[in-house]
C-alpha cells in the first residue's frame, strides 16, 4: 500500500537554515543523540515556516516566523510553544512541545521545536490512491466538527492557558482588529471591503461564553490516523489559538468549507476536498455543533462573514509582504484573486443571509 502521510520536501530558496548554527543548539540539549543532521520543509501553509529537522533517529518539527514578515503579534513564537506545552495534556491531537529558542544568533528569529505527528493531511483534493466513499466522507466531516466541539468543552482556567485572551469584548476588537489590519496592509482598492466592514458592525450579536478556540481550524491543519482517517490523531498551527467566542472558530471552519452548490470561484480555491459526496454541508455541521455544545447558532451568518473577512485580509498580510519584495515566494503572485473571492462570499453571505 502506498505512504500516503504527509512527507515534506527541499527546503524552498531564501527559507534555508543555518544547518551548523542549528546544530550546535540541537547537540547542546541533545547530547547523547548520534547521527548528521538534515533538514527539509513541508510545502503547504503561507505563514509560519514548518520544518522536518532530523537529528540522527529523532525527527522533531520546527517552526519559525516566515522571513521578511512585520506583523510580529501574528508570529510569536513563544506564545505558540507556552500553548503547546500545556495543552498536550489535555488535548493529545495538540503536538507535544520540545524546545523554545528565543536567541535570534541561532536562526536569526525564535523558534520552537515539536514532536512530530506523523498521518494522512488533506489539502484541496485527497492524495491519489486515497479512496473515500460516502461513508467515510460523512464520518470523516462528523468527526471533523466532532474535535471542534471537544476542543471548546476543555477547561482552559484548569489547563493552565486562563490568561492566553481577554474573552471580554473579543467580538468588538475582532471586527475593529481585521477591518485595521486590511487597511494596513493594503495593496488595491476593492469596494467590497467597506461594504462588509459597516455590515459587521452593525450586526455584531452578544457573545458566547468563552472557550479555548484554534482559529485556523480546517482539514489542512488537522492529521488524520492513516489506517482510519475518521480518526483525527494531530491538530496543527497553533499560532492564532485564544481564548474568545468560540463560535469564531466554527465560524471559520465555515469559511473555509465549501459547498458543491457554490459558485465555481469558490470550488476553485476549496482549501479542503469538503465537496465529495456524503460530506456534511455547512449547514449540517452547524446542526452537529449545536446539537454537541447546546450552543446557540442562530447568529452563524455573522460569524461566517466575520470569518471570510479575515481569510481575505490574512491573505491580503501574505501577499502584501511579497508585493513589497519581503518575500521572493512565487506561490504568492495568485493571491489577490484569493481576497477577492473571499470577499465577495462573504458580501454574498451577508445579502443574503446564507450560511
């Protein structure tokens, strides 16, 4: 049967290491270990850099800001690796925690280093060979929002993560938050931006009680079992995770999900395969949700938008970083289409009032 877990590759030009540097560090808190060390890098994601570094027969996984970046909050090192360090313990699918480096003379920025969580990541389409009926595809979206329901039950007060957000007034700063960040990171003038920012404003609902959230959570940041991928064993990219209104987070589940019946821009940038038949809709897993938390989703067109908006100004932070030559990336020449169309979803969610 062939290896469908997720393998990473060369390193991409201009994001290499200092193998020596990084060397030295791994053999002072590893001195027993033997063996060279390698490096390689996992293709996917547009912020933070994820490496497979391999120090003899121990694989860890680094994690770094991307190079050229100037939006700091977005890329604390040290609050990924402290959130880490102490969810494991309650919650497996979170990476367990090794090393923070906080000296920038090793690599130039702080980094941490993970174990690795070793499965099957789905991006826009399975890999090939990877047969999914509808059984598996049904079962597979139940567990999806299933592990999202388990990660806002947790007591994050008894875990150790009580002071990580300031659950008071999370809603206001996040709409004033991500309207600032795209006007700060602007490159074009897209009409739709204002349009949604006063619609946000005047429909922010009363908060949820307050939860642990990922805020990034989608099929490409969850690790699936290999010998049965409706078995979530990993849960990835921590950087965003908060405390807050945990509809955001389901929120942005559902921005992320694509319907088959959605225009054909949005199936074009589907950044999980959400479409194959079996799979729940936006709306069924919103029915699961509720019927999980006993939450109230009434309110889930705003957190759809609120959530599109801020896939669009991420990308617009991503792109604008490579329009002004901080980053030679050539991934990112397409991406202002990307904000685009996730603009105009989310225009259309809020005429509309669709999920």
């Amino acid at each position: 049967m062939a290896d469908l877990r997720d393998h990473p590759t060369l390193v991409r030009a201009g994001e290499e290491l200092d193998l020596a540097r990084l060397e030295a560090f791994l053999r002072s808190h590893f001195p027993d270990a033997s063996g060279t060390v390698s490096v390689a890098q996992f293709p996917s994601g547009h912020s933070n850099l994820t490496y497979l570094v391999n120090l003899g027969e121990r694989h860890m996984v680094l994690r770094r800001p991307p190079f050229g970046s100037k939006v700091k909050s977005a890329h604390d090192m040290s609050r990924e690796y402290r959130v880490l360090s102490k969810l494991h313990r309650a919650y497996p699918q979170a990476p367990k925690a090794l090393l923070y480096c906080d000296d920038p003379s090793v690599l130039g920025s702080p980094f941490y280093l993970m174990e690795r969580v070793q499965g099957i990541i789905l991006r826009k389409d399975p890999p090939e060979g990877l047969g999914i009926n509808a059984e598996t595809a049904r079962h597979l979206s139940e567990a999806f929002v299933d592990n999202l329901a388990r990660l806002h039950g947790l007591d994050y007060t008894a875990i150790g993560l009580a002071d990580l957000g300031k659950p008071q007034g999370y809603l206001d700063r996040q709409v004033g938050g991500w309207i600032e960040r795209y006007h700060a990171s602007r490159t074009h003038d897209l009409p739709e931006v204002e349009k949604i920012s006063v619609w946000l404003n005047k429909r922010k609902p009363h908060e949820t009680s307050a939860t642990l959230i990922h805020n990034d959570y989608k099929y490409d940041n969850i690790v699936l079992d290999p010998t049965d991928i409706t078995r979530i064993v990993g849960v990835l990219d921590w950087e965003m995770c908060t405390i807050g209104d945990p509809l955001t987070d389901l929120g942005t589940a559902l921005a992320y999900w694509v319907d088959p019946q959605d225009p054909e821009e949005l199936q074009c940038i589907r950044w999980g395969p959400t479409t194959l038949p079996g799979t729940l809709t936006r709306a069924e897993l919103v029915s699961r949700y509720a019927q999980a938390t006993g939450r109230d989703v009434s309110n889930m067109v705003f957190y759809r938008v609120l959530a599109l908006f801020k896939v669009a100004v991420i990308i617009q932070q991503i792109y604008y970083r490579y329009h002004h030559g901080l980053t030679k990336d050539a991934r990112f020449v397409a991406l202002p289409e990307v904000v685009n169309v996730a603009l105009r979803a989310a225009l259309r969610s809020a005429e509309d009032s669709s999920l």
